[in-house]
C-alpha cells in the first residue's frame, strides 16, 4: 500500500482507465480527422502511415517477416518486403475508410463496391434464407466494409469478433459497425448466439485467420505448417447444417473500389468421427483462406502472431 493509502492494485486500474481514456480520446480525433477529409486525400495519408507503420513499428515489423519466411520461402527477403510495405499501405487504407464508413447508405455503396458475380451472392443470400449461413472470411482486402455493406444492402450480419483491450475503443467500434445493422458477438459468449441466429436464418460472419490458445483450437495445416485455428464455423455448421460459403472483399489494386468475391460452398464432412470430422472442417475453411492470400499477399494482416500457439514440443517461432 502506498503512504496515502492507495494500493498499489488500484493505483495501476486507475492508471489503465486514464490510458484507455487518452486512447481514446487519440481514436476520436482522428476518426474525425479522417472523416472530414475526402476520401481519395484521407486514401493517401492512410496510406502513407501505413508505411510509417511499417517503417517504425520494429517489432511488429519482425514478426511478419517472420511470417512471410513461413508462407512463401520461395520468395526472396526483398519480395517479402515489397509485400509487407504493400500490407501496411492496404492497412492504413482499411483504418480511413473506415471513419468513412457512416456516411455510406443503400445507394453510395454501390460507388465503392461491386460483385465478382452478383449472381453467386444471390443464390448465397438464398441458402441463408433457407437455414442461416456461416460466412468463412478473414482479416482481408477491407473486412470492416464487407460486414457494413452487406447490412446497407439490407441483409445485416451476426459478426463473432473478439473484444479489443480497451473497452472504450471497442464500444466505439461496436456502435460504428451497428450503423448498418451489424449485431456483435463476442467471441467467448458466441456458441449460445451464434446458434440462436442461425436458428433465425441469419448471416453469421466468422474471421477464422487468427491465432488460438491451444485449448481453444485445433491444428491445422496454413501455408505448410500447423497453425491452432478456430473450429467454431465447423461445430456450428454441423450442430445446424447451415452451409459453409467463403466471402472475402478484395481492394481493386490501390483504389477505394472493391471486389465482393463469394468462392463455392464449403462442403462439411460428417462421418460420425465428431472430433476427426472438426478437424477436417476446418482444415477446409483454412485451405480457402490460404488461396485467398496466396492470390492477394497485400490484403492480409502479416502482423498477426498467426503460428504463435506450437504442438507441445514444437519450439516458439517468435522471440
């Protein structure tokens, strides 16, 4: 305890509240910043800090290169470079557009978004309407718009998200997203609703690319090494038979237009072998997720721990 009978507990909670509170004030400045702006002048200064990112940030700067050696070893230190530069610019651009994202409505979407084959999204809106559907994405191309698109065009989404470290930030996030309709899940309450809303024939988006504890994941196979990946698309497709169908949204090369992409259905194994077929299932969803990335090395987060969590005896792969 402190000599004016503070303890040192609620010293340091009053010191995380206080950077929480600066944090966000930081977020609100610049969302404003950003939203007073243009969007193709508030697309380059994204961009260009993107790259400041990817220039300061050591550490994170590491650990995608790290990343990078792993996916494409055929790839020269330089390409790996090149790509992760292009990553951060894409990034930067995410972050921008963004604090653009309230001023879209059903009619200005269609300036910033088209379909690869509007006809595959039709018949995809179909299979929900029948049983729900769970939509396999990743933190790709501009993830935030493909959630808050889908709601303008009148079928808003259930997104499994997991909450951010700062509560403040995440409400914030939340509320933004909830402009077109999208209902947040967070990821350790998801199970319950994330059954009821496919029980209500709803669109349930989960972003199966990031990083697991390892009793909250399988291994699977992602770019030639196991990765602890989330099973839960696979479990609540079979508890349900809801269909699988992988929707990702690429960026038109450096623009602010984008690319709905909706990839066929994934077909769910089922033969009797619960813990055998999860594994299987999933295995699947990140098979797709990996060719996504191998066409669009730009698009993906290459910052994200994505091998943190080994198979006992394997050693770490970040220092």
């Amino acid at each position: 305890m402190h000599p004016d009978g503070v303890t040192v507990e609620g010293s340091a909670r009053t010191a995380v509240r206080f950077r929480y509170r600066v944090e966000y004030l930081i977020f609100r400045i610049a969302f404003a910043l950003f939203a007073a702006l243009p969007l193709a002048a508030a697309l380059r200064l994204g961009a260009w800090l993107g790259a400041l990112l990817c220039i300061c940030d050591v550490p994170d700067r590491r650990v995608a290169l790290v990343n990078l050696a792993i996916a494409f070893p055929e790839k020269s230190p330089a390409e790996h470079r090149r790509i992760l530069r292009a990553s951060c610019r894409n990034l930067g651009r995410v972050a921008v557009e963004f604090c653009h994202l309230p001023r879209l409505d059903a009619r200005t979407i269609n300036d910033v978004l088209t379909f690869a084959d509007r006809g595959a999204w039709h018949r995809a809106l179909a299979r929900a309407d029948e049983r729900g559907a769970v939509i396999v994405t990743a933190h790709f191309g501009n993830w935030e718009l493909l959630a808050y698109a889908h709601g303008l065009l009148g079928h808003p989404i259930t997104l499994v998200h997991r909450p951010m470290h700062n509560p403040l930030f995440d409400d914030a996030i939340t509320a933004i997203r909830a402009g077109a309709g999208t209902r947040a899940v967070k990821k350790k309450a998801a199970a319950k609703e994330a059954l009821r809303a496919l029980k209500r024939h709803s669109i349930l988006v989960i972003p199966t690319d990031q990083n697991q504890t390892f009793s909250a994941g399988v291994f699977v196979d992602f770019f030639g090494k196991l990765a602890c990946t989330s099973p839960g698309a696979a479990r609540l497709a079979m508890l349900t038979g809801a269909p699988v169908l992988p929707v990702f949204l690429v960026r038109e090369g450096e623009s602010a237009h984008h690319r709905v992409e909706v990839l066929p259905e994934i077909e769910m194994v089922n033969s009797g072998d619960r813990v055998a077929d999860i594994v299987t299932n999933t295995q699947r969803c990140s098979t797709v997720i990996e060719a996504i990335i191998r066409r669009y090395p730009e698009q993906w987060i290459w910052f994200h721990k994505r091998w943190k969590t080994r198979p006992v005896g394997e050693p770490r792969l970040y220092t």
